[in-house]
C-alpha cells in the first residue's frame, strides 16, 4: 500500500506540475507580447516556482535575503543538485534576475519558449566561442542593471555534494565589476529521487544567501583564486545547513505521514536516541 500511496502522489504531482508550466510559460510568451522588459516573464515565473513547490511538498527556509540589494546588480552563483533549486529561488527571491542556463533547456516545449522570451542567456558549453558571445551579451545586460544567477558546476550533482565549478560564471564577473553573492542550497536533490521520477513530499530545502564578494580586490588574471574562495565559502555553508536537518522533519508533512504513516516517525526517534 506505501509504494501504491507514492506512486499515486508521484503521477498526481507531475500532472499538476505538467498543467502548471504549460499555463504560466504561455501566459509568459503571450504577455511578451506586451511587456518587453522582462517583469511580467519574471511574475509567471515566481508563481509556476511556487505552484510546483506546493504540488510536490517541498518546503523553503532562506536566509541572507538582506544581503541582497534590489536597486544594485549582482551575479549569484548558486550549487545545483536538482529541479527544485530552481523552484527555491524563483519563489523565494525579492529581485528581478534573469537565468544564465545551458542551450539544450531552451529546446525544452513551452519552458524553453519562456525562456527565449524572457531574455535569458544561454551558454553553449561545446562551443568556446559562443560560450564567449554569451559571456559578452550577459555582461552588457548586467551592467545594465540586469541580475543574474548561474549554477557554476554546469550540471547537477545528483547527492547534494558541492561539485567542480566550471569558470564562465567567474569570467563574466570579472568582467563586469558587479559583486558576486554566493548561494547555498541544501535538501532539493532529496525530493525527486535520483535516477527515478518519484516525489517525496515533505521536504525542507534550506537556502542560505552569502554576502558579496567585492571584486575589486581581483584582477582579470586570478579567477582560479575566486573561484576557489567562492568555493570554500559555499562549502563551508553546505556543512553548516545540512547539519540542520532533523532526522524526523519530512514526516512532519501530512502527505508524507499518509505514505509511510507513523512508522518514520517512530523510527527516526529511535534513531536520534
């Protein structure tokens, strides 16, 4: 019956989360039409983010949103370990940013759709130098008074772990002068399990916003070096929030209580004895 009840769950969340992007990414290509500035994109987004949180039962907890300034730009560099890290910011964050995202997700039906509309960048990481243009492009936008946020491990790290950073996000910081915030999130590659579509309902995916790094102290030459000290900040802030977790906390959700009922519970218990 508990495989029964996840799977139920599991086909219930994705049709929502199916009806969800298909309704906001055409409300965003149709109000493109008469918004060019990117707000309007930017709404649909927030609350497709919010929609498919509430459908898959994850829960959000930031902190550091006071180190993040609506009237200056800035780069944020965020680790990547699964869909729902882009659901967290989306809802979570008071600013308007746009993505820098690799090429293939912009052939994605109707969110690739949205994304073309909404001024994204894409970055064509098998080609150097079109991965160079987008560098160029997203630079004039920043300094524009643009925001924008990265994932620089390029891809998803499929257990949470910090993995290698690529340097584009690094090259285009420099590049612009604009502080760099590094951004930390804990828990979302808990709620599709790996390899598998399964939801697990009850998740807290915790984010934690650092303070600016000010670049001026860099020079064009010592990207390996910010890197590595992006790296060490981020880090250190994985540790820091995943030990928060509490070993009973996802079955504090009523779907998830209604999956697995009280067994969890009492197991974990134990287990923190």
């Amino acid at each position: 019956m508990e495989k029964f009840k996840a799977r139920l769950f599991t086909i219930w969340c994705w049709a929502g989360c199916s009806l969800s992007t298909a309704f906001w990414a055409t409300a965003s290509i149709l109000g493109s039409i008469f918004s060019g500035s990117g707000r309007l994109q930017h709404y649909c987004m927030r609350r497709w983010s919010k929609d498919n949180l509430w459908l898959s039962r994850a829960h959000v907890e930031i902190e550091g949103l006071e180190n993040l300034d609506s009237e200056r730009p800035v780069i944020l560099v965020a680790n990547h370990s699964g869909l729902h890290d882009i659901l967290s910011l989306a809802a979570s964050l008071p600013i308007q940013f746009r993505w820098i995202a690799k090429k293939s997700l912009f052939r994605v039906p109707f969110m690739g759709w949205h994304m073309h509309r909404s001024g994204y960048i894409a970055i064509d990481r098998d080609n150097p130098r079109e991965t160079a243009k987008s560098i160029v492009r997203a630079a004039g936008e920043i300094r524009n008074g643009v925001s924008a946020i990265i994932f620089p491990e390029g891809t998803r790290s499929q257990t949470g772990t910090l993995g290698k950073f690529y340097s584009g996000a690094f090259t285009l910081a420099l590049r612009t002068g604009v502080p760099l915030v590094p951004v930390t999130i804990e828990g979302s590659y808990r709620v599709i399990v790996p390899t598998t579509m399964q939801v697990n309902p009850g998740v807290i995916i915790r984010v934690k916003i650092g303070a600016p790094i000010d670049l001026t102290p860099y020079g064009r030459g010592e990207k390996n070096q910010l890197m590595e000290d992006v790296f060490q900040v981020m880090s250190r802030d994985l540790e820091e929030l995943r030990a928060r977790k509490k070993a009973d906390e996802e079955s504090r959700d009523a779907i998830s209580r209604w999956i697995h009922g009280t067994k969890n519970r009492r197991q974990s218990l134990v287990d923190t004895r």
